[in-house]
C-alpha cells in the first residue's frame, strides 16, 4: 500500500470512529441514520497558528506536542493548506536574517483562502516602530511577486495593517460563487471544502419554504443566511460581535442579497427583545411583525443554546441547528425532543483525526394532540 492509500485508509478509519461515538452520543434520542461529510485528508485547514523560536542566529516555527511534552520543530504542516505551506518556507527564509523583523517575534498566524489570497500576521513581545513598517513593506513586496498577500504586525495594543486585514473568499456552492470577507481574528470556518458541504446541507435540509421567513442567530460574517436567502422570502439575522456584522454587510452586498437583513445583538438580547420584556434601540425602525419566521437557524458557541435562547427556539416549527459541541448539542435536544423530533442528522469532519465533531441537526415540531 503506497503513502497516499495509508492516508486515506488512516482517515476513513478516524472518520468511522466518530460516525460510530456520535451514533452513540445519539443512542437514548431517535434519530435517522446519519449523513457524514469527509474532509480532505491533508491540506484542509484554511488558518494555522505557529511559535516561533529562536537559536542564535537560526529562527523556526514550532509547535507543542502534549504526548512528548516537548516542542517540535515545523518547517511543514500537513494539515494547513497548501498555499499556507507554501509560504511558510518563503516567509521564513526572508524573516531570519532580518534583525528588525525578527527581534521578539514569537508567533505567525496564517488566513489563507481557497480563492489563492492568504493574510500573515506577524506577532511580538515588543512595540513595533517605524523601522518594522519599512521593513514590513519591503516584506510584503517581495513576497507579492509569488502570493496575493498582506500583512499584519501585532503587539500590546497595536494593529498595524499592510494592507488591509481580511481575505477574500469565493466558495463554489451548488454551482453558485459566494464570496466572502473574512476578517482577521474573526470565527470562519476552518475547513472551506468541508464548509462547503455544510452549506449545501442547509440549503437541501431548508428548501420548499419559500413562503415563509427564517430567523437566524449568531450569524457571524452571514456565512449560512447568504447561502440560505433564495430558500426564504425573508431572514432577519442577529450577530453581537462588531467586526462580524460588518463583514456581513460587506458579503450582502457583495453577494447581492436582497432579503436579508442583520441586526448587532445577542442571542439573549433577542430572546428578551421578542418576548417583550425589554426593548432596544436596536431594533427601532424593525417591524418584527412583519417576518412569518416558521424556522430558526441556530449556530452557538461551544456552551450550546443558552435556557431562554433554548425556550425560545422550541416555538419555531422547524430548527435548523449546527453544532461545534455535540454534548451541549445533546444536552439542548434533550429539552427540545419533547417539542421536535429529528428528521436529519449529519457529521462534519471539520477538524479530522481529532475528537471534535461538527453536526447538523434538522427537527421539525411534533404534531400536536
């Protein structure tokens, strides 16, 4: 068996390992037999973090292994993508004789795309001075003759920006380009093709409502309402963090949607906010009454849905819900199975030959008595 079979026996073995766990995690709720969606083997992360460390006049990215409780040395890294690979080696040969960009560095943090642009940024244990910014300049035009790059210098309260600090993404979705600002230090996906997968997932599990509106919390940069818009005739989506809701508006536009509108607050703020119990000058100007919203797409950090957002997402007739954390996401069904039943289930191996699992849940509400 040559290294590429071994590679893709080792990941079909992994990614059966997890379809069997979360059949299990899944073993006192029913639900139908789960849909799994592969990642690629290699190459597959879209953003990596590496240290960096310093020996007399070498200098190299490392990163810590747990098992041998040491530090190793990484000139590749099979996970991250290729374009991330491919500047690794390029960007370090020019960092290591370079006295000024190199005195106190102690990270890199790589955003690449699937669209060939890719965001460096360089992190210190010092304040950068004018002389970083000459240098980093020199930097980013040599490394443009080979990469659409840019890049960041960060420190204790300083951002310097070479030329701007996003990326732009363009995924193939059903045939259709979406394009997609992603902010540095902004949630994205990790696993663009696994990503993609994730979108044609709720765009199949959410069609044939067209007559009807969809809410949306925790939207991030509007990665799924996008995706989702010609499925409603309306989504209103709510996002807290700042920077997120402005990539949001960049990507409506960008995309040309016309029926999607985001709203900068908290899932819980939201939750009060259409129970009345306190208004927002937020929402001034929004007619609430005016959205027929019969499903609610929930995507929530890693502590799941929160009692009130929880409460209030059981009203809804279908919840589309995509979870990092499949024991909170246990812990929420447990509640809402005595409202909804599961009609679809599905695993995304966002981050292969690790324990997390990614999944999507589709539960439509139980006929009433």
């Amino acid at each position: 068996m040559n290294a590429e079979s071994t590679t893709q026996a080792n990941y079909a073995s992994q990614l059966e390992e997890k379809r069997l766990k979360l059949n299990a995690l899944f073993s006192d709720i029913e639900h139908p037999e789960i849909e799994v969606f592969e990642s690629l083997p290699e190459h597959y992360r879209m953003r990596a973090e590496f240290r960096v460390w310093h020996e007399g006049e070498d200098l190299y990215y490392y990163m810590f292994d747990k098992g041998q409780d040491q530090k190793v040395r990484t000139e590749q890294y099979g996970p991250a993508s290729l374009l991330i690979n491919q500047m690794m080696s390029v960007l370090m040969e020019e960092l290591r004789p370079n006295k000024i960009l190199r005195h106190k560095l102690f990270q890199v943090d790589f955003l690449s795309t699937l669209s060939g642009e890719i965001l460096v940024t360089l992190l210190y244990h010092r304040q950068l001075q004018d002389d970083w910014l000459l240098e980093a300049g020199v930097l980013k035009q040599k490394l443009s003759r080979k990469f659409n790059v840019n890049i960041i210098g960060r420190a204790r309260k300083q951002k310097f920006v070479l030329d701007q600090d996003f990326v732009i993404e363009k995924l193939s979705v059903n045939g259709r380009t979406l394009t997609y600002k992603q902010i540095e230090n902004c949630f994205t996906q990790p696993n663009a093709n696994v990503s993609i997968k994730m979108l044609e997932w709720a765009i199949d599990a959410s069609k044939g409502r067209r007559d009807s509106d969809l809410l949306e919390l925790y939207c991030g940069n509007g990665n799924f309402s996008i995706a989702l818009a010609d499925n409603f005739r309306k989504i209103l989506a709510t996002e807290l963090a700042g920077p997120s809701v402005e990539a949001a508006q960049f990507n409506i536009e960008a995309n040309e949607i016309k029926n999607l509108q985001i709203i900068r607050m908290s899932a819980e703020d939201f939750s009060d906010a259409i129970k009345g119990k306190r208004e927002y000058n937020r929402l001034k100007g929004i007619d609430l009454g005016s959205y027929d919203c019969k499903t609610i797409f929930v995507d929530p950090p890693r502590s799941g849905l929160d009692s009130n957002t929880q409460a209030m997402v059981s009203r809804y007739e279908n919840i589309l819900y995509i979870s990092c954390n499949p024991n909170t996401l246990i812990e929420n069904l447990q509640v809402l199975k005595s409202t909804h039943q599961i009609v679809r289930l599905a695993l995304f191996d966002q981050f292969p030959y690790t324990g997390h699992m990614e999944c999507g849940v589709l539960l439509s509400a139980r006929t009433q008595p």
